[in-house]
C-alpha cells in the first residue's frame, strides 16, 4: 500500500492529466486513479510498451495512459506502426488477436482475457464454412469485430467505417456479410451489392430504441443525435448522422453541435466530451460490460507480469492475417 507521501507525490506527477479529464472525472475519484496512472506510465518505459485503447475505455485509461487511440480500424493501422516489443490491447479480446496479427513476432497482452465480446461470439467458422456451401462463390466479409478463426475462413475484413468500400471493391454482384444483421442492413442501404446477413448483434447498440431517442428531441429540442450502425434500423431512421466511432467523433469535432447525443457505449461521450468543452453531451448510458472488464488495475498487473499473453495457432494466424491486411490495403 502507498504511504501518503508517495500517494501526494504520485498526485502532483500526473496533474496535467488531470487537467485534461476534470469534466468527466470528479476530483474525489482521481486520488483513486492516480496512484496506478503513474506507476503504469512509468512501467510502460521499462517494458518498451505501448498501450493501445478503444474509444469504449474510461477516460482514465483513454486520455491517461493509452498511447495509441481510437476505433477498431485506427487501432489495427497504428499497431502495425508501433516499435515497441510489448502491446498491451486496452479492449475486447479480437481486438487483441488482431494487434496479434499484425505483430506476430511482438507480445500483445489482453488485460483480462475474459473481456470477449457478444457479436464475436455470435458466429463460428463452421458457419461460415456452411455459408460458403450454401452460396458457392460468393465472397466474405467478416466485420473486424470477430475472432481470428471466423477471419480465417473470410475473404477480406472491414470496419463499420469501410464496410461499404470494401464490399464495393470486391467487384461481385453479391456478398457473404459478417456477422452484424444492422450493419449488414446499413450496408446494403448505401450499395447496389446484394448483402447477404447473418442475424448477430452487438448487445449495447441493440438496446437502444428510436422510442426513447424521439423522448430525449422532445425534451431538447436542438438536440442533435448521431449513431453507430450497429444500432437497429429505427433507431438510425432517427438519427440525424450515422458513422463510426470515428466518423461520429469527427462529426462533433467538426459541426460542434449544441447538443449532441451520441448513440453508442457510453464512455465514447465522456472521451469526446474531454476534449470538447463547447458541447453538451447528453448521455443515455448503455455500457458494455466486455470492455469494462478493463482497469487500471490489470493493465499494470498485466504490464508487471507480461500476462495474459494473446497466442493465435500459425495455421489460423496466416489467413487471418491475409483478410486484416486486405482490409488495411483498401483504407476507407
């Protein structure tokens, strides 16, 4: 445990972070975060280690000790980029697998390896394989959001960011589309590509409802609501922007909207909030428990320890790896 001298000293050192996250952390909780913050960012160095986080992670962890941020397509370019012998995946499990991917001869380490993910898990690589017999020819894109095995069996990945240009570069008059049943929807909106879906679902987005989006413009009436294609059809017929965590970043960085309620995990608004002190988030919050599963406290554990390690079997890793760098080459 740490003497108060070491707890004030750990204080004054990360007070310019602070400064950065007092919008969205109150002052009684950063005594809690400090401590770690600082002992992180100084095993980061010994370690040669970067941190790479999603926009999902807590502001602590996102503005904090994260190197590299943002949405799953970011992640997987910046990892390619990095030097540094350890990445720790401040995020879900494929995430990890595919800085993994990307860095086979480096250690990548998952904080707690129980942070899976529910659209990952609704699609296996036996059901590609039974597509695949089922529609003879036609080519696969697997979202990125998916384990390295069911990309193994795919043709090429894509993000919700690129999913339209890489369907669309594929030159086919129709497509395996994986395995988001609302994404696949939104895709097949934006091209004349016959998008065949599968019914898998992320369990944030899907909870959300155009019924309580058109109760939040009633009450604000110059709200303006932007949401993730994840989300279900009604609840993007009511959105006024639907893109990408990044894209949606982007788009309040840009307009700078009054209000803005972004349809998406919750930690996504106190992140862009941080930086944006002209606008007013208004947050319902649907928090992913996956992505929660990830704290200052197990990244420095995992740090300290190189542990849990992401392996991926050399047999699954090489096509995998070919569908990811497909995706990367087509950019988006």
């Amino acid at each position: 445990m740490l003497s108060n001298q070491e707890i004030t000293a750990d204080l004054a050192r990360v007070a310019p972070l602070y400064e950065r996250v007092k919008s969205v952390i109150p002052e009684i909780e950063w005594p809690v975060h400090a401590g770690y913050i600082a002992a992180i960012n100084d095993l980061k160095k010994e370690r040669n280690a970067v941190i790479l986080a999603h926009n999902y992670q807590t502001p602590e962890i996102f503005h904090c000790v994260a190197d590299i941020t943002g949405d799953s397509l970011a992640l997987a370019r910046k990892a390619v980029e990095t030097d540094a012998g350890v990445i720790v995946l401040a995020g879900v499990h494929f995430m990890a697998e595919t800085a993994k991917l990307l860095n086979p001869d480096k250690i990548v380490l998952i904080p707690d390896e129980r942070a899976g993910c529910s659209l990952a898990e609704s699609i296996t690589a036996d059901d590609i394989r039974m597509l695949r017999d089922k529609h003879p020819g036609v080519p696969v894109v697997t979202y990125v959001n998916t384990s390295a095995a069911v990309k193994a069996e795919s043709d090429v990945c894509c993000t919700s960011g690129n999913a339209v240009a890489v369907v669309e570069s594929l030159g086919s008059d129709e497509v395996i589309f994986l395995p988001d049943e609302y994404l696949a929807s939104y895709v097949a909106q934006q091209t004349d590509v016959k998008i065949i879906r599968w019914q898998g679902h992320c369990e944030v987005h899907e909870r959300f409802t155009a019924q309580e989006l058109e109760q939040y413009r009633a009450d604000f009436d110059d709200l303006t609501i932007i949401a993730h294609p994840e989300c279900p059809p009604d609840v993007l017929g009511v959105a006024d922007f639907v893109g990408s965590t990044a894209q949606m970043q982007a788009y309040v960085y840009d307009e700078r909207p009054t209000r803005v309620l972004m349809v998406t995990e919750c930690s996504m608004s106190d992140n862009v909030a941080a930086d944006i002190g002209d606008v007013e988030f208004i947050r319902p919050c649907n928090l992913c428990p996956h992505m929660k599963r990830i704290t200052l406290a197990n990244i420095y554990e995992s740090l300290e320890t190189l542990q849990p390690r992401i392996e991926i079997d050399p047999s699954v890793a090489a096509n995998a790896r070919r569908a990811v760098e497909r995706m990367l080459a087509i950019g988006g």
